[in-house]
C-alpha cells in the first residue's frame, strides 16, 4: 500500500455504524491516520458474526472463521492487531457426509471412487462431460451455474441439499452470485486434478486451501483487541446503542441519532461508514425514503443462523474443522467441532460439537426452547451415527440474526435502487462489509471495503462496490 499523507475535510466527525470487522477496521485505519471517529454498536459485544460467544468457559464461532487471504493488506492487519505468536497454524479439514457415507473435501478421488462405486461414479463423470457440451440453459441461478461446473448427477449428490439448507428455498430460486464467491474458480475437472497432484498446501483456489490461520481463542480475540486499540487511538465505542434515525438535507446526512442505555444520542456525521444491513439503513433515513425505495429496502431479506453447542467427551469428537450433512433426514447442516478450531476454546478432556441450524427469524427452530433445540441437536447426532445421545454432557444455545443476505432473483436490482437514492440523496454515506452492501463477504473482503473506504474519505477514488464481485479480481492476489 502506497504510503503518503492523508487530508481531513473539515470539519472530521465520521460516524461509523457497526463495530464487525468492518467497523472496526474502519475505525482502526481512521486511528492510523491520526484522525478519530465515532463507532456505534446495537450488540453489548463487538466483533459482529466474527465474535467468539463464551458459556460457562467453552468458547464458540459463529459459522467457522478460516484466517486465508488473498489480499496482503488484510493478512498484514491481522497480523498488526494480534501479536504472531496469538494465531494457531491449523490443518483445514472438513467432509461431506451423504446417504451414511463421509466424503472427503476437498475431493480424494480415491475417496470418491469408493464410496460411490465405479459405476456411480464413471455416471458422475459422464454427466460432467455432458454438461461440457450442453451447458444448463440458465447459468445465472445457482443450480444452474453449480451443475456446469461438476455435472447434474454431483450437484444433485453435494450441492442441492446442503444449499437448501443452507437457504430455505430451491436451488434454483437462488442467484449464480453465492456460489461464484464461495466456490470460485473450482470445477469437478479442477478438484479431481488437485487431488491427484503432491499433496501441497494450496492456495489458488479458497475451497482447497489445506491450512489456515486461527486465533487461539477464537476470531472474537481479533476483534476485542482491535476494540481495545481503537480506543487507545482516542475513538469512542459506544455499545449497545441501536441507530435509530439519520437526518440528510441537502444530499449529504447530517446526523444519526441512536438509543443506548441512557437513552438517545445524537452524532453530528461529516461522513456515515455504515455496516448495519442496508435495507435498515434506509429505512432509518429522515425525511423518510420515498414509497419504491422503501418497497426496495423491505424486498431484501436475510437468512438467519443458531448453533446448538454440544459437549462431548473429547474422543467422541472428529479430525474435522465441520462436516458438511447433506442428508434430509436431520435438519443440521454442519457440524463443527470446536476443539480442532484451538484446543483454547474446550476444555481438557472434552470438546464441543457445533450443530448449525439455518433458520429464518420467527420460525419453529428459531421460537423454540433451549430445552428442546438442546435435545433435537442430541438426537441428530445419533441419526448421523456421530456420537452417543448418552455421552452428551450439556449444551447451549447461541442465535445469530441476519447471518446471511438472502441472494433471490430480485437482489441486485434492488440493491441498486438502494445505492442510487444513496448517491443522490446521502453522497456521505458509505456501507461497507456483508450486511452493509447486502453480499456474501468474507471476513477479509468485508474488511477491504472498509479499509479502501477510509481512504476515499482521505481523497483516494477507489470503487468499494467491486470488492469481491468480479472473479479475476477476487482469484487473484491483492495488493494495494
């Protein structure tokens, strides 16, 4: 990254709502320049979907937090927030499980072979032949932009059920988006080749990437050190202050007033970083958003996330970081095991499984008990032949809102409605991160928006919005 100095406008008081990773590495690189500014968070913890939640002294991820990237700039910040020695070098494993049976992922073509069978699986490769010659008519949905690139016998086998999952509705309802940003350039032709090659620590390809970075005591250490550094910079964070209006005159928003413990602030705002969910972000606008902007806002929806945390002696656990369950028999649809994310986050002798439910806010796993999601996870795990109900030695609950930005046919184009009332309306105002721009960013990319965002408020012409959009931007290793 080019060094050089930064220019303020006058006057400086940006507001950045959101203290994720991508409020906080705004805030952070505003500290850098020796600038300060005002974060403001609804939860009583920062870190956003990357917190690490602690009960009774086991310690969970939300989702699964891989530290790879491709942009040096972010591996850099890392690695300038937590010292070298706060990050475990961990073995990436993981498998797919299907009709009882554990497959491999990344593919082992041995693995495969086996399990499926020589028929099965010369069929499987036909279909991928198949579709090289007649691609699917509709490559810009999901199911169709998957079965191109394995064949539809292998997308029926490892993508359909998972995704659905994963979603709450069919394949095909789904935008090509998601897959292209967390598949990427992998294809059935380019994971069987890698499979057959030396074993190696690949990094081209983030689906068969073999090793990782990790925090030793879960990427939530990240970002409550980042909190702690932010401060020292002279920045505040206010917690548990929930935005509630943002007052824009004139093309440019002015204020944004927000409800904490004491009751309501408000902030003047030279410039808003927002990483509150977008369509939140709008309907927060005062004078209210016009009647087809605010039908854009309402039409953007999430999909939403709870995990059921399991305690197990540690030998009932698995080599696996998670393991993918394509299985319609059990409403799970990954299994972590907490253990081999850091020894730090279990305790000596046991370890704790992570059922992850995807869930939409309101229905019947999201309203229902601990109690009962407690045993309903106990008793998948013996539907998927995992561990004994038996040997479950407690559990505990953590939901996570708005985990993932929901990528129906009709997203983009209201998005875009979003961004051109922005632009017209509130010029200042700068979402950033995975809930802000309504994509499926990774930790890093939600990262790199913010961090190019700061140095536009600094005078740089950077386009936030293609961060992890075109796919030889992101295949590709970036530097800035």
């Amino acid at each position: 990254m080019t060094e050089r100095t930064p220019t303020a406008p006058e006057p400086w008081q940006p507001v950045i709502i959101g203290a994720g990773p991508a409020g906080l590495t705004a805030a952070y690189k505003i500290g850098q320049a020796g600038l300060t500014a005002t974060v403001l968070e609804s939860d009583p913890v920062v870190g956003g979907i990357s917190r690490t939640v602690e009960r009774d002294g086991w310690r969970f991820d939300i989702g699964g937090h891989r530290f790879f990237t491709k942009v040096s700039v972010v591996s850099e910040l890392w690695h300038e927030i937590l010292d070298d020695d706060d990050f475990l070098l961990r073995p990436r494993m993981s498998r797919i499980y299907y009709q009882g049976k554990f497959y491999d992922y990344p593919l082992k073509a041995s693995n495969a072979l086996r399990n499926l069978g020589i028929w099965e699986s010369a069929r499987c490769v036909l279909s991928y032949v198949w579709v090289r010659l007649h691609p699917p008519k509709d490559l810009t949905n999901f199911e169709g932009w998957v079965a191109s690139r394995f064949g539809w016998r292998l997308y029926r086998k490892f993508f359909k059920t998972y995704t659905e999952k994963v979603w709450g509705v069919p394949a095909h309802q789904l935008q090509a988006d998601w897959a292209a940003q967390r598949i990427k350039n992998l294809s059935l032709f380019s994971a069987v080749m890698n499979s057959l090659m030396p074993k190696r620590n690949q990094k081209e390809i983030t689906s068969l990437i073999e090793e990782f970075e990790y925090p030793r005591f879960g990427p939530g250490m990240m970002w409550e050190k980042c909190h702690q550094l932010v401060t020292d910079q002279g920045s505040k964070v206010h917690l548990e202050h929930h935005v509630t209006r943002i007052e824009h005159a004139e093309g440019r928003a002015t204020s944004v007033q927000s409800t904490g413990p004491s009751g309501p602030l408000t902030f003047p705002a030279s410039a808003i970083i927002s990483s509150m969910p977008l369509p939140h972000l709008l309907k927060a606008m005062d004078p209210p958003v016009p009647a087809e902007v605010q039908q854009a806002a309402d039409s953007l929806t999430f999909r939403d996330f709870l995990t059921v945390a399991l305690i197990v002696p540690a030998e009932e656990g698995f080599e696996d970081n998670w393991i993918y369950i394509h299985s319609p028999d059990v409403e799970v649809g990954r299994v972590q095991n907490f253990g081999q994310w850091s020894p730090h986050m279990v305790k000596e002798g046991r370890t704790c499984l992570g059922l992850e439910y995807f869930v939409t806010e309101g229905d019947h796993l999201w309203e229902a008990s601990d109690e009962d999601l407690i045993a309903q996870a106990t008793n998948e795990l013996a539907v998927l032949d995992l561990v004994d109900p038996a040997l479950v030695q407690g559990g505990h609950v953590v939901r996570m809102p708005r985990a993932y930005p929901m990528y129906d046919a009709a997203y983009r184009a209201n998005v875009e409605v979003l961004r051109q009332w922005l632009t017209q309306h509130a010029s200042n105002v700068h979402p950033v991160g995975r809930n802000g721009m309504h994509r499926y960013n990774n930790q890093d990319h939600s990262m790199l928006t913010a961090m190019l965002t700061v140095e536009n408020l600094l005078g740089a012409d950077h386009d936030v919005w293609q961060v992890n959009v075109e796919e030889d931007y992101h295949e590709e290793t970036i530097s800035t």
